[in-house]
C-alpha cells in the first residue's frame, strides 16, 4: 500500500499506456490531477509545503481539502464523482520537497462542503476486486485500521527524510553516508508521550550507532559531546570494541 517516488520520476518518467497510443502520468502539479483521456480524476496529492492544510481527522481518515473555495471546480465535482461512483484514486503524500510516498487504492468516503473538505480512507487492495455492495460491508473499520497505520509509515518515513537532511545524510558519530545503512533516531523514545516526530527531536545514525544509542551504551550530553557508558569503556573480554568506543570520549 505503500511506494516511495522522486517527484520528477512520477512526473515526466511513469507514465501507463491504457490503450494504444494514449499515454499518461500518474501526477501533475495540481493536487488533484485527472488526465484528459479519463472521465474521472486519477490521483490526489498533498505537497510538503503546499497551499492546502491537509491533515489527518479524529477518526484518522485524511481531510483533503478542495481546490480553491468553489465546490463546483471542476476537479472538486470530480471527486465528488470518484465519491459516487466508488472509484479508486492514487494518493500521493509528499514527505519532502521532491519524493512522494504513493497509497494506492484510496477512496473518496465523505465530502463536506462547508469545510471545503473531503474525507479519504486507504483500503485494502483486494476491495478493487469486489462489488461495490461487498466493498461497503465493514469498510469503516476496515478502513479506519488501514488508514491509521498507513498513516504513522507516513509519519515515520517523513521523520526519516526530514532528519537526514538536517544531518546532511550521514551519521552524526562516525560520518558513514550509506543511506541504506541509516537511520533516524528519536533523542526522546517514541513509547513516551512527549516524544515527536520533529527534527528537533531527531539525529541521523548509523544502524551500529542507533542501536547502541539505544541500548544506552552510547548517549549525548547538552554540551553535545558524546559519552560512553563507563561498564563499556573498562570491558577486557573484548578490547577492541572498548577501545573503538573510546574514540568517542
């Protein structure tokens, strides 16, 4: 249910041949894109730092907000559509300038005028293959669960982007610039309540470095120097691995 994309990849290089000699992208500029040879809208996206307050509602489904403040835009009428109609769309949830996590298939469940709002939930993929009438029995809480945990891979790949960059794709202790080899830690562990999924509250380790940073072998003072645990520095069974923990004292 989930996909990570460059956006210049989703928008000049993916693209489906539905029939011969018609081709077409998968996204566009606009966050609701339809192409031209489709009746209904093919894909919705939320941009990092779009115009639009997307979010997530109380009851966890995604608030998307309309285009502009008409109703009658077209490509809002064509959600409404997408709503009537049961249609599958593609989401797109951008987690920084430049790459989209893509959640497929997602519906149109609720619209609310007044708010300029529609209500979108993730499904599972088998409910393309079903009757409308078999996609409806139990689809809110099937669809509250998969929406809720699509939403925190959203959290926590966006964490993730959002870290690396700050710490300029490498390892705050050693430097190592692998990506596949990185990872975002939490200075305040996710289980506790005030932790967040904010830069402030992250640093870029390496996977060795995040799971003794863990295990609190390894930690941080406020003066940002770095301290190993004392048990660890005066270990004789294995000298090696004491002495490369020095190095950082």
């Amino acid at each position: 249910m989930g996909m990570f994309f460059l956006v210049n990849y989703l928008q000049k290089d993916l693209s489906f041949k539905i029939i011969e000699y018609h081709w077409f992208h998968l996204v566009s500029p606009q966050g609701i894109f339809k192409p031209k040879i489709l009746d209904l809208p093919l894909s919705i996206t939320t941009a990092p730092k779009g115009p639009y307050d997307d979010s997530f509602n109380q009851e966890g489904f995604l608030a998307y907000k309309y285009r502009g403040i008409n109703p009658e835009h077209q490509d809002n009428v064509g959600l409404r559509k997408a709503l009537n109609k049961y249609v599958p769309l593609i989401y797109f949830h951008g987690i920084v300038p430049g790459k989209y996590l893509a959640v497929w298939p997602v519906y149109i469940i609720a619209d609310d005028p007044s708010n300029l709002t529609f209500t979108v939930a993730v499904d599972d993929c088998e409910a393309i293959y079903k009757e409308p009438s078999q996609v409806r029995e139990g689809a809110y809480a099937r669809r509250a669960y998969i929406t809720t945990t699509v939403r925190a891979r959203l959290h926590q790949r966006g964490f993730r982007e959002r870290v690396l960059v700050a710490y300029r794709s490498q390892c705050a202790f050693c430097r190592l610039k692998h990506l596949e080899l990185l990872d975002a830690a939490h200075i305040i562990p996710d289980i506790e309540s005030e932790s967040m999924p904010t830069v402030d509250n992250g640093i870029a380790l390496c996977k060795l470095h995040h799971a003794a940073f863990d295990s609190f072998i390894l930690g941080i003072n406020p003066d940002y120097t770095i301290e190993v645990r004392e048990d660890v520095l005066e270990e004789k069974e294995w000298p090696n691995a004491s002495a490369w923990f020095k190095r950082f004292t």
